[in-house]
C-alpha cells in the first residue's frame, strides 16, 4: 500500500512539474517574456492567485492561459488529494498496527522487557532471539521504532512511565532489562518495576560503581557494569589469552551453536527416581558433563562430586557439543 501511495505521490509531483514547465515555455514563445516574467506567469495563472499581467496577451496567448488554468486546477486538486489520502492512510495504518503490537502483547507470558534499544539493548534483543524467548522492547526514538518495527515488538514510550511498563504487559512478564544510558533513569525503571511486580526478575545496566548499590537496593536482582566487563575481558585477553578465547566458544550464539545448557531438575521427568548426579548418566546418554550444580537456595557448585543428591527445584549446567546439547534436549524434551 505505501508503495502505491509512493508511486501516486510520484505521478502527482511529475504532473505539477511538466504543467509549470509547460507554462514557463509557452508564455516564452507566445508573449516572448523573459523566463523571469513567464514563471511569474506561470506561478500566477496556476494559482489563480489573480495578480496582475506583466503586460497584454496576445489571442493565442489568452488560449493557451485557459487550458493552462484548467489543467492546472485537475493536476493540483489529484496532487492534493493523494496528499491527504496518504497522511490519512498512514495514520491509519499507524493505528492499525499499533492495536495488532498491543494484541500480541497481551498474548505474552513470562516474557522479557528490554527498556532501551541502545547497543545493550539491542545486544540483549539478538540473543534472546536467538534462544526464541519471546521479549518486549520499550523505546521513545520513533525513527528506531519504524526501523526495527517490523521484526521487534516495540512499545513506544518512556521506560519511566508506569502507563508504558504496563503496556509491555510487565504484570504477566518475567524479565525486564534496563540498559537505559543514564544510571538515574535505570534507578526509577527498577522502582517502578519492582512495585509493580514483585516476583520480576530485573537486570539493570549501570555506568558507575556507586550506582550499583542503589539499584539494587530499589530492587534489582542483577546489576551489569559493561564498561568493567568490556575491560576485564581485553585485560584477560592479555593475561591468558587461550583459556578466554576458549570460554567465548562456550558462549556462542544461536540455540544451535550453544555448548551449555541450564537444565532444571525437574525436566528430567523420567529420572526423577533417582537421587543423584551419578544416577543421571548423562555423560554416557548424551556425551554432556555436568560442570555446575545451582542449590533450590542459589548456591553454586563447580565441578560437583557425582554422588551429590539432587534436591527438588535445583538446576545443573552441563558442559557439550553442539549436537549432544541437542541430543540432551530431545531426549528429556527440554
């Protein structure tokens, strides 16, 4: 549809066009004006604006002004009229799209909430597209919204006002991100999203070592310092260059490139006669090794004894190729 508008809105501008070149060179020729006199003319005849001649038209002169006039008043009114359904249309169709982005917002369960699609954010949104987790991204920027809008559910707005948090349907959501730029905006997002659901896991992006406290003080469960990690890396980078390289195999991206795996220990549906590591066999089933061990209180083991007892509500991480990720998730139908 918008092309079609686009391609009207082309023929109307190219009618205007060849009707003012049309008067420009007709009133040259018959009256013999300069091109200054014969675009004043011109403008003043299709506009019917009614200002006075430059001087007397010949016959052949007040023949050719006629069928100018007429003309131009069929080509200005189509020009018109294409303008008018096209912003109609647009805001429209802006409409229309915004109540279908609501629909399937309201549709969501236990889904993330991305406030800002700076480089964080859109960072976060390729992973969690990568894993198919459904997510929600908040953002005031139009231009980033007609961009993206296509592809991303977006909800346009500020992160700070309770009115947007609902619209991105933070009552039913599990997750919120905020990777806004400025640490105060990320302190109120956290505020208001922990009062308003309490259970909300809520990962806050913050810029200076001071602001980390206070949010999670206001509720966050998680704070992430970019900056710090950015310069841990590349110092690690140069400490002990091949055992981090190794670790970002470990963190490919994409549900099949991925060699970790964090499995719940209720998903092992059909083992749950058993009490411990030992007893899932995993290395011998799938080729997977259990690395890490998460208690139902969140303490972590790394590297656990195989007779450790599973508890109900623990999680294990499991170390594997590619394609034994995979083995493990069809056979466990995770």
């Amino acid at each position: 549809m918008i092309r079609l508008f686009r391609s009207k809105m082309y023929l109307a501008i190219s009618l205007i066009v060849v009707v003012l070149a049309t008067g420009i060179i007709g009133y040259r020729v018959l009256s013999n004006l300069s091109w200054l006199d014969a675009f004043y003319m011109t403008v003043i005849t299709v506009t019917t604006v009614g200002f006075s001649e430059v001087g007397p038209l010949s016959v052949e002169a007040k023949i050719f002004t006629v069928f100018l006039i007429i003309s131009s008043v069929f080509i200005f009114a189509f020009a018109i009229s294409v303008v008018t359904e096209y912003i109609l249309s647009r805001n429209s169709l802006d409409v229309l799209k915004k109540k279908k982005v609501k629909t399937m917002i309201n549709k969501l369960t236990n889904h993330v909430i991305i406030c800002g699609f700076g480089r964080n954010g859109k960072q976060a949104a390729i992973r969690l597209e990568a894993y198919k987790r459904p997510f929600v991204v908040v953002e005031n920027d139009k231009e980033v919204i007609e961009k993206f809008g296509d592809t991303i559910l977006f909800v346009e707005g500020d992160a700070n006002e309770d009115e947007v948090l609902l619209e991105a349907g933070i009552k039913q959501a599990k997750y919120i991100i905020t990777t806004l730029p400025d640490d105060a905006a990320n302190l109120f997002v956290v505020l208001s999203a922990r009062q308003m659901n309490k259970s909300l896991n809520i990962i806050s992006r913050a810029s200076l070592v001071t602001s980390q406290k206070k949010l999670k003080l206001a509720g966050a469960n998680q704070v992430i310092m970019p900056d710090k990690i950015g310069g841990d890396h590349m110092a690690s980078l140069v400490v002990m260059p091949d055992l981090i390289s190794f670790m970002d195999e470990l963190s490919l991206e994409g549900e099949h490139t991925t060699n970790l795996e964090e499995v719940a220990i209720e998903d092992f549906a059909e083992e749950v006669e058993h009490k411990s590591l030992r007893d899932l066999d995993l290395r011998r089933k799938t080729g997977c090794t259990i690395i890490g061990y998460i208690a139902p209180d969140g303490k972590y083991t790394i590297n656990p004894e195989a007779d450790m007892q599973l508890q109900p509500k623990s999680k294990v991480i499991v170390l594997g190729r590619p394609e034994q990720i995979r083995k493990l998730n069809e056979m466990f139908h995770i």
